[in-house]
C-alpha cells in the first residue's frame, strides 16, 4: 500500500487569509484534518448556509462528520476557550466528541498566562508587539523552558502541579508591581475547561498520524497565522510564538519531512496586517479605509482594526521560497472590484537603494509599485474561469510570472461556494 502524505495549507503573509474556509472546501479529500501550530489567537472563519462560525482552536475540518480532526502538539490550548468554541458547535449540532482528538503533548494556557502577557505588554511602553492578550506567548515561553502544563497532565496528579505553576507565576507578577487583577471567575470557569477536555479523546497524535499515513490515507494541515508572523522567519519581534511555516508541520504534528505532499499557500488580492510592527505597503489615506471597509478587514479573535495595503510581491516570493509553496489560493479578489487601478509593491527602496529580497528590517522601507487597469466587475456572481474579467486574468498572470508558482484556486466571496479551481 502506498503511503499517505501529508499536504499543507499555510497562510504566506501577515495571516487572516481565509485558511478556514478553503480547509472546509478542501476537508471531501482528506481523511484527516489537523492543526499544528498557535492557539486561540486565531480565528478561521466559515461561512455556509447563511450561518458564521469562528473557529480559534479547533481545526476548519469539524463541520464534516466522516472526517477526524486533531489538534496538535504544536499547539497551545486554554480549556475555558476551548469548552466556550466547541459548546458553540456542538449547540448547532455538529458531535465533536466523536470527530475530536487532541495531543496529549499540546501545552496548556493558563490564566495566569493571560495575565502575564498583559503584564509584559505593558512593561514594553511603545515598543509593545500589539498580542491578542491570550496568554500564547508566555505559554510557549514555558514550553521552551521546560515549566509548562500539558494536556496529558490533567490525566494524573494535575491540582498540585497547576497550583505551583500559578503560585510561580503570581510571584513574577509582583516582581513586575503588576498586581491589579483579579482571576478568581476566569480560574473557575478554566478549571470547568479543563473537566470538559476530559470528555475528549486525549491521544498520541503523533502516533495516529504516523499510523495513519502508513495506512495511506490523507491528511492536511491547517497553519494559523502566516509566513511573517513566524517565530524564526517572521518580522521580529512583531511575530507569533510559534512555527506557522511548512517545517512547523512536522514539528508540530510529529510527522517526517519525506510525508510533505502539496503545499498550498493562501494570500489576499491585497495586503493586511493586525497588531504593531513594519509594514511596507501600509496605506493611510481613503484607498486604505476603503479596502478595510469592503474586505471587512476587523481581527476575528479581537475586532481589531486590520491595517491594509496592496498586493506586496516581496513578502509573497520570501514567504513561497520558505515554505516551498506548490500551488497559490487567492482570496478575496472581489473586495477590489470597483477600484479602477489596482497597484503591486515589486520592490522596497530606502536610501537609493532597491531590493526585490526581503530585508533583515523591513522598518523604513517603502514600496515601489506597477499600476494595473482594474477589472470593474462583480466578480461575486462568477461561478467559473472562463468568465473571469481579462484584467483579473492579467492580474492573476503577473503574480504566477513574478512568483513561479501557479494561482489554482481563486476565491470571489466568503460563502463555501464562492471558490473557483483554475485549470493549470
């Protein structure tokens, strides 16, 4: 029997590409849907049947009942989150206690750690990195250092070690005169998380995985956040806590290398970012709110407005070069319809000098654009590739010429439906 592979579906930016909505697309052909990176800090959007769903830790695959979806040990969980987000599934019917596993060598966030995130954001004045304030950063710091909480823990002994996890981390808050909280409901309500994740099937996913792909079956991978929000490759310190690049698959779920099969990466027809940190293409005037106001650019976890700007070639050739994308998926062309001249960033140039590379710092850098006629059509209504305007098709050849790499998937709205395969 042939063995399984493993295909990965990555956001290649700043993230809040639309991840959720083509992993539900995609789930038909994959047996196995998994997340292997981040934790409630994202949030994967689906929308179908005029209803909406967010999901933050849960993998996009749940709404299919045949399918098994694993959360990974690359990711963090905080259990009064998780039990809200799965409690909201199962009330609109969907069994997750049957189509959820989850990696007994996931860590744990505590919410104290939330506490601590708020407290080292405050600590940083105006050099602080904009978090969503739930507690990923100071989980994965624990990680690291060997002092973290995992789920398997709450299967033997788990009070005593949780409440001198707690009591370490109320004394680094002290040490911070960062005392004015109170986690007394927050506490209660974790600690009824964590009987809820009891419920669950808390496995060694890797040992699942690794066992599925030896049976041949299919597994995608569901990133979080994107390429520049990485750990290692990202816009230091202005990034996420964890690995969201093609070698977090592996890291992250417990899989080798040679089990990478396609690897898709999903950007915007245009740019957005959450939260502080350099960006180049960053737009300031009308055109700028005007992208946010059509694309609903507002964070899915914090309601945040997202900043935007256009297409930036830069980013997207570094971000396909780390994670060696095979296929591109572009979101959200339609949000552009109207706009009668659509620009891409093909360069930064500071001080007399122009580079096509991603800089070390991309602080100070500003773009260097191509005009292109916008296309002026409802692209909503499509349902087909052939019907795409000649200016779209234009659009769409220059990224393929300039990135090496084909478009296979467009997306023209936020409904499931929405989604067009091009033919390659």
């Amino acid at each position: 029997m042939a063995k399984g592979k493993v295909d990965a579906l990555l956001g290649i930016v700043f993230g809040d590409e639309g991840k959720g909505k083509v992993v539900d697309v995609f789930t038909p052909k994959y047996d196995i849907v998994a997340r292997f990176a981040g934790g409630p800090n994202a949030g994967h959007t689906i929308i179908f049947d005029g209803k909406k769903f967010v999901l933050r830790s849960i993998p996009s695959g749940i709404f299919d009942e045949g399918k098994l979806n694993i959360i990974g040990n690359g990711c963090v969980i905080a259990p009064d989150l998780f039990m809200a987000e799965a409690q909201e599934l199962e009330a609109a019917g969907y069994d997750l206690h049957s189509r959820l596993h989850i990696s007994r060598r996931a860590h744990l966030i505590l919410p104290t750690h939330r506490v601590l995130d708020r407290a080292y954001e405050a600590a940083k004045g105006a050099a602080r990195v904009g978090t969503t304030g739930k507690g990923i950063g100071p989980a994965y710091s624990e990680k690291a250092s060997r002092t973290g909480l995992r789920v398997g823990d709450i299967e033997n002994d788990f009070l005593p070690k949780y409440e001198a996890l707690k009591a370490r981390h109320l004394q680094i808050l002290r040490d911070l005169s960062y005392t004015d909280f109170d986690i007394t409901e927050d506490e209660k309500l974790w600690l009824q998380g964590v009987e809820y994740m009891r419920q669950f099937t808390l496995a060694d996913t890797e040992i699942e995985l690794n066992s599925a792909l030896a049976q041949g079956k299919h597994i995608l991978a569901e990133g979080a956040q994107g390429t520049l929000l990485d750990i290692d490759h990202g816009t230091y310190p202005f990034v996420s806590s964890s690995s969201t690049v093609c070698g977090g698959v592996c890291t992250g779920l417990g899989v080798p290398p040679t089990a990478i099969g396609e690897v898709f990466g999903i950007f915007k027809a245009y740019s957005t970012r959450v939260g502080s940190g350099p960006f180049p293409v960053e737009l300031f005037d009308e055109t700028g709110d005007r992208i946010r106001q059509i694309g609903h650019e507002y964070g899915a976890v914090t309601g945040r407005n997202r900043r935007c700007g256009w297409l930036d070639l830069v980013a997207l050739r570094y971000a396909i070069a780390i994670n060696g994308v095979t296929q591109l998926i572009m979101m959200k062309g339609d949000v552009l319809d109207d706009f009668p001249t659509v620009r891409v960033c093909v360069a930064y140039q500071k001080d007399g000098q122009v580079t096509t590379d991603m800089p070390y710092d991309t602080e100070g850098w500003a773009p260097v654009y191509r005009d292109f006629p916008g296309w002026q059509a409802d692209l909503t209504r499509l349902s087909s590739e052939k019907d795409f305007p000649e200016a779209f098709n234009r659009y769409i050849a220059f990224i393929e010429q300039e990135t090496h790499t084909p478009i296979t998937i467009v997306s023209v709205g936020p409904d499931r439906a929405q989604t067009i395969q091009r033919t390659r």
